[in-house]
C-alpha cells in the first residue's frame, strides 16, 4: 500500500481512539490535510483515497495547487499569514480563511467581498501560546476583535483556529487549546451576527489527541500523512520569513 494511504488510515486511527477516549463521536472531528510543500500527485493521492479538505499556507502555492487540483472535488481552507496584497487571490481559491486576526485585514477582506458582492466563510486565528513567531491575535483581545469582525457582515464566522505552543509537555499544550475553547463559549455568548462558531481548528501531527480532547472540531495534520518537510515551520510561521 501507498505509505500516505497507509499513514492516513493510522491517523483517522489516531482520531477515532482520542475521540471514544473523550466520549466524543469521531463524525465530529474533521481532518484536514495541511498540504504545504506536497506534491499535487501526492495530494491527489490522499483526495482519492476519500479525503475532502486540504489547507494551504502560501497563496502562491494555493493557487498552482487549484489548477493542478481543480478536476478532483475538496475543500481548499488558507492556514498560513495571510499579507493584504494577497488577498484578491486567497478569495479566488480559498473557500475559508482560517488566519484572520487583525483588523486592517479584515477591512480590507471586507473591501474586497464588497466589490465583488459577495461573502465568505473565516475562523478567527488566536496566538493562545503567546509566543512571538506565531501569528493570530492576543488571546486577551480576541473578544474586542470578534465584535469588530461582526460589524462587517461580508465576513461569516465560523468558528476560531490556534497553533498550539511546541512542547513535548501535553500538560502546556492543552492549556492552549482549553484557552481555545473557553473563548469560543465566550464569544458564543454574545451572540455577534453572522457568528456561527461551530469550529475549533486545533491539534497537529504531534497534539492532535490532546486537542480532540479539549474539544478540536478539526485537526490539521501534515508530517503523520507525508512526512518530514524540507522547509523548517519558522519558513511559514515567522515574520522576516514571510516577507521574504
Ligand atoms: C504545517 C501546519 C500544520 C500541520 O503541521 P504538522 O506538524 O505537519 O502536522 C497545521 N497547521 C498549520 C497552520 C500549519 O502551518
């Protein structure tokens, strides 16, 4: 068997134990492929074995993957910083953005859904490791942002997405993720327009299990599928990297 089939079926494994751990149902929790640096072929590879939604980081790389991939049905979600002179294109191809989480983005994200008369679906992203490389806003502004969100109703929420902190400590990644949750049932409870929060995009490769636990209505996961990438995380994840 492919080694991605082979490592697809260990991780919807992985998913299915952590969730009857939970007492949750495994239909509850989606996977989603984060694609960056794979091959199309290999991505088709994963589509066809009954995979439906694949998250890009890189709007270049998003947009090459549509066309290679536009004849093979999924979902496209953008995970990665998203830069404002981008966002033309991550509309085009993406059907959610995952990484909202400042308010000149969403100014303009509403701008430009406004020329084009239409709406599009967003998680709000949260920094809940506080730590400097990652993007997504301060967990003690993520409640005043989400009200700025809801004022601009080009924007459906859908839920909040978080990069849990690195550390082989499951006791300090969890704390990241029941941040998480906590302001979902915050947000959730004040009732914001066009804010249907259903999703928690939380757990990777290395924490998917811990943050099925604490609620994770969607992992990403990249290495347990396709292996070890060439390019080090902080490529995609710090500031200097991405201006590059
Ligand atoms: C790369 C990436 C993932 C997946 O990480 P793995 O450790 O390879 O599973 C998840 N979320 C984001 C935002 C990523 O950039």
């Amino acid at each position: 068997m492919n080694y991605i089939r082979e490592n697809l079926s260990v991780v919807h494994e992985r998913i299915k134990v952590a969730c009857l751990k939970a007492g949750r149902n495994p239909q509850e929790v989606s996977l989603l492929l984060a694609t960056k640096t794979v091959s199309s072929e290999n991505i088709k590879i994963a589509l066809q074995s009954g995979e439906t939604l694949i998250g890009e980081n890189k709007v270049q790389e998003l947009k090459e993957k549509y066309n290679a991939l536009k004849d093979t049905p999924h979902q496209a979600h953008f995970i990665g910083h998203l830069q404002t002179n981008k966002i033309k294109d991550v509309l085009k191809y993406a059907d959610c953005i995952q990484s909202v989480d400042r308010t000149e983005l969403v100014e303009k994200l509403d701008a430009r859904l406004q020329r084009e008369g239409r709406k599009a679906d967003i998680l709000i992203q949260v920094n809940t490791s506080f730590e400097e490389s990652k993007f997504g806003i301060a967990p003690q502004e993520a409640v005043s942002f989400a009200k700025i969100v809801s004022q601009y109703d080009t924007l459906q929420v859908k839920g909040l997405m978080t990069i849990g902190l690195f550390s082989a400590e499951q006791e300090q990644v969890r704390k990241c993720f029941q941040l998480l949750k906590r302001l979902q049932q915050q947000i959730i409870g004040l009732n914001l327009p066009h804010f249907e929060l259903n999703h928690l995009s939380m757990g990777m490769s290395h924490d998917l299990e811990t943050a099925i636990e604490e609620g994770a209505t969607m992992v990403r996961v990249g290495t347990a599928i396709f292996g070890t990438r060439i390019y080090p995380d902080s490529y995609y994840w710090n500031e200097q990297a991405t201006n590059k």
